[in-house]
C-alpha cells in the first residue's frame, strides 16, 4: 500500500499516531505501508477515513518518487 504513506505523510502523520489511531502497533502500520500485510476491511475504512481519502485511492498503486 505505497501510496499509505502519501496520504499519512499528507496529514502529518507519523506511523506511530497513525497507529494509535487504529489501535494497532507501528510495525503493523509498517508492514502495511511495505506490503507485507494488508489490513482487514474494518482497519481499511477507518485508515480512509482518518486519512481523508478514499478506500480505492490508498489501494491505487501509485509512483511516489
């Protein structure tokens, strides 16, 4: 989920708030952001919502360089 990351650096958000927000811990934030663990559909509506997009835009696999 690269583009989790340009929505949380987008609001300023460390992976650590982020995680707390979603009661998770920062290295599953991490393992979201690197794609090596997906969250579930709950987690994923919430991390849209906290985030301010949508749930097909943090899916979309976009080139954040």
């Amino acid at each position: 989920m690269i583009a989790l990351v340009k929505y949380r650096k987008a609001r300023n958000m460390t992976q650590k708030q982020l995680a707390q927000a979603l009661n998770v811990t920062k290295s599953a934030i991490t393992m979201y952001e690197t794609g090596d663990r997906s969250p579930d559909l709950v987690k994923l509506k919430k991390m849209a919502a906290i985030l301010g997009c949508t749930t097909d835009e943090l899916l979309d696999p976009i080139d954040i360089s």
